[in-house]
C-alpha cells in the first residue's frame, strides 16, 4: 500500500477534505496536509476482522468497536481514518466520530510504516488518545506494541512478536500476532 499526498498549494482546510471523492481510498488530514491510501489487502483486512472479533467480545460496557471505513475527528479540524477505534457508545453518531475514545488501533503496512508510527501517533498523542495499537504486519514475523499516552507521548505497554495478553484497555489475550494475519482455521 502506497501513501500519497494532495498538491495543494496552501494548507488543506476541513473544507477540502470533505471534497474528497468516494472512491475507496482513505484520505486523511493531518496538520493541513491531506494524505490518501489505497484500500487495504488481504492480509490486513484479516488482522483487522481478528482484532475487531477478540475487542468485540471484551469491549467494556458502555463502549463499542468500529472498524474502518469510519472517521474519527481530531483537534485542529483533522481527520484521521483508524483500523479500529473502541469508544463510547452513543447514538447520535452519525458523520464520523469524535473525542473521546478509549483506543484506536493501526495495521502497519509497508507503505504506511511512517505514516501510522509517527505522523498519527503524533496526531493521535496530541490529541490526548491514551491507548494507541500498533499491528505491524510488514515485519517478520509480525509485531504488535500497546502504546499508552504519558503526558503528551506515548511509552511502550506491551511489544513482542509472541502471546499478548493485557489487562487494559480492553482485556485481549492475543495468541501469535502472526496468526492475526491468517485465515481463519
């Protein structure tokens, strides 16, 4: 998957990013800068299909999981386009997401390794996200790190490539991380 960036000549507005075609590609806005994505593969959807399978089945009460198509606005009229977000129920959403949230969760792709690991996690710390997930399905073998917010970055929870098991957020044991990138059976 290969990122991408718009050519203005300005810095993009919330404006602009709502001009964006629906064409199945994920543009994103981050600090004036509009960032597009293709879909996803195979393998990521499965990673996102398995997390989103363990975090529905211990999402705390209160609280339920989207997946991504879903927009999640960030201060400073962003917008980002999280894998998985676990956040407060309400029943007035209806756009796209707003604060606060409990989690979100990237799956790293070889095109999108800078993107998820140091301009969202910039984004998503400013923004005061406390718990932020990293599955990086472009190492190997795969590797999944929790990232708690301390002050305004975040620090390394929980990171190995093995068994994960937390206790927080939202209670997961995660057996190989390489098993998130398999199909079922």
């Amino acid at each position: 998957m290969t990122l991408t960036t718009t050519a203005l000549r300005r810095e993009a507005t919330l404006a602009d990013w709502e001009a964006t075609p629906d064409d199945g590609r994920r543009y994103e806005l981050i600090e004036g800068t509009i960032y597009v994505s293709p879909a996803p593969m195979t393998p990521h959807q499965r990673c996102v299909g398995n997390l989103l399978v363990a975090l529905r089945a211990a999402c705390p009460r209160g609280h339920e999981v989207f997946i991504s198509p879903v927009d999640l606005r960030l201060p400073g009229d962003q917008m980002v386009e999280p894998d998985l977000v676990v956040a407060p129920y309400s029943s007035d959403v209806v756009k796209h997401l707003v604060l606060p949230v409990l989690l979100v969760v990237e799956i790293v792709s070889p095109g999108s390794r800078y993107h998820d690991t140091v301009r969202k996690r910039a984004a998503y710390a400013a923004a005061g996200i406390e718990h932020y997930w990293l599955v990086d399905g472009a190492a190997a073998p795969a590797r999944f790190t929790a990232l708690g917010l301390a002050g305004d970055r975040y620090e390394v929870v929980a990171d190995g490539t093995g068994d994960i098991a937390l206790d927080g957020p939202v209670p997961v044991r995660i057996g190989c991380v390489d098993d998130l990138f398999r199909p079922p059976g």
